[in-house]
C-alpha cells in the first residue's frame, strides 16, 4: 500500500470520526434546547406562583403547597444574587446554617431574574 493511499485512508477514517462527532454534538444542542425551553415556562411558573404567593401573604393567608404539606413557607427577597451570597455566606448568618440543619428539614428554592 503506497504512502499517499495510507494517508488517504486515515484522513477518511479521520473525516468519518469528525462527522460522527458533529452529529453527537448537534443532537446534545437539540437536547439543550429542548431542555431550556423547559426550563423557562418552569421559571414562568415559579414567577407566576411567587405574584400569587405575595397576594396571599399581604393578604394574610398562609399559603400551602399540598404536595409537600408544608407546615411554612418562609420567602426571603434580595435585590440581586450578589446580596443572596453575601447574606448565606455572612458570619452572622453561617452559625445559623447549622442550627437551621439540625433543628428542620428544610427544601430552598431561589428564583434568579424576577422583578416585581
């Protein structure tokens, strides 16, 4: 087998890998896709959800959420996520992380991106 056939072969081999890549690649990008448009009527929903639990709660109703059966429901709003790190990441704050572990079994949801 001459050199230039050799080279001709592994550049085929080479090409055919390649392509096989891209097609991974573009099927993980459909999936991605797929995956954010989930996740955007998901952050539609928690927007939606947090307008009907503030009405609630300046109306003084506690609101539940039956699937879970929460006994509270505890909402703490930041101006940005910057502050939500300074405040968790606080001494002031870090000693009370322990104790909030011990004492409950707590579930924490943060909703990036909302302004009344």
């Amino acid at each position: 087998m001459s050199f230039r056939v050799r080279l001709t072969r592994e550049a085929e081999a080479d090409l055919q890998s390649i392509q096989e890549s891209i097609q991974g690649q573009q099927g993980l990008s459909v999936a991605y896709e797929s995956m954010m448009v989930s996740r955007r009527n998901q952050f539609s929903l928690l927007n939606e959800e947090l307008v009907n639990t503030r009405g609630l709660v300046k109306d003084g109703y506690v609101p539940r959420n039956r699937q879970l059966e929460l006994e509270r429901l505890i909402i703490l709003e930041f101006p940005d996520m910057a502050m939500l790190r300074a405040f968790y990441g606080s001494p002031e704050y870090t000693p009370l992380i322990a104790l909030r572990q011990a004492c409950t079994t707590s579930d924490v949801t943060i909703v990036d991106g909302y302004l009344p």
